[in-house]
C-alpha cells in the first residue's frame, strides 16, 4: 500500500464518519444547531444535497440517501485510489 493509498482511506474514513454523525445527530433534538453540528452541517450537506433531491424518502420519513452517498464515496476512494496507483506505478 502506498502513501497516497493510506492517504485517500484515510480522507474516506474521516469523512465517512462525519456523514455518520451528521444523521445520528438529527435523532438527538437540537444538536444540529450546536457549534458542531452547523460546522458538519457546512461540510456533509453539500455532498448528502444532490442525492437527496433524487431519492425521496421511504414512507415519508426514513431517508436512505446517505446510504446511497456512502456507498458512491467508497467507490470514488476506490476509483481515485485505482487511478493514483496505475499513474504512478504502484499497481
């Protein structure tokens, strides 16, 4: 494994568990308006925004886009992990 390898999991990990947070913060009232949650508000909503906008939540209330979300990071780790790897070499 390369460093940049261990640097892309590394970035897909903090990220990951921010998105995490994100939505186990919305079962807790009012920490979204705390100074973390606005500040991982800033930083995960951008990225939960578009797809949210194509899937509509099940039954009304249960939101599976940051699944979807998830899922499409891990492969873009992959991907650029895969990409970074075959341009320098590595695989």
């Amino acid at each position: 494994m390369s460093s940049f390898d261990t640097i892309i999991f590394a970035l897909y990990q903090i990220y990951m568990y921010m998105i995490i947070i994100y939505i186990l913060m919305s079962w807790v009232p009012n920490i979204r308006e705390s100074f973390i949650g606005d500040l991982l508000g800033k930083l995960v909503e951008p990225f939960l925004a578009p797809f949210r906008r194509f899937i509509p939540p099940i039954m009304g209330m249960i939101d599976i886009s940051p699944i979807v979300a998830l899922f499409v990071l891990r492969l873009a780790a992959v991907g650029l992990s895969s990409v970074v790897g075959y341009l320098t070499g590595n695989r």
